[in-house]
C-alpha cells in the first residue's frame, strides 16, 4: 500500500497532476490581481510597447524591401541604357 505522501508526489508527476497545479497557480494569480488590480498596468504597458516596437520593425522591413526593388530596377535600367 503507498502512502498518502508518496501518491501526492506520483500525482506532481503526471499529466493531471500538472495540469491541476497549473490552474490553481492561475487561479491564484488572478485571485492576486481581483485584491491589486494594479499590478496588471505594467504588463499591459509593456504588451503595448511590444506591438509598437513589431510594428516599426515590420514597417522599416517592408520600407528595406520595397527600396532593395527599386535599386534593382534602377540597376537593371542603367545597364541597359550602357551606363
């Protein structure tokens, strides 16, 4: 027969067991933001920040990109003029 210790660690090890830690770890995170809702202002900040940052790589990526084709153009229109 095992142990009510022993079965509560062979739990921790098992997909149930790690799924049910994980809700009320969730649980109890959002349990702590419901008593300090302002602890949510940073990462909410910083989720805005994260977007703005993607949004000026992505914009100066398709600007890099649009530029490299026409200097290609440019390029291929130079050589054919034998300049």
């Amino acid at each position: 027969m095992i142990s009510q210790a022993a079965e509560r660690l062979l739990e921790g090890r098992t997909c149930r067991g790690r799924w049910a830690r994980g809700w009320s770890m969730a649980r109890a995170s959002f349990a702590v933001l419901r008593r300090y809702p302002k602890l949510a202002v940073f990462p909410v900040i910083s989720g805005a920040i994260l977007l703005l940052v993607g949004a000026v790589i992505a914009a100066s990526f398709a600007a890099a990109t649009r530029c490299a084709a026409h200097l290609r153009c440019w390029a291929g229109v130079a050589e054919a003029r034998g300049e």
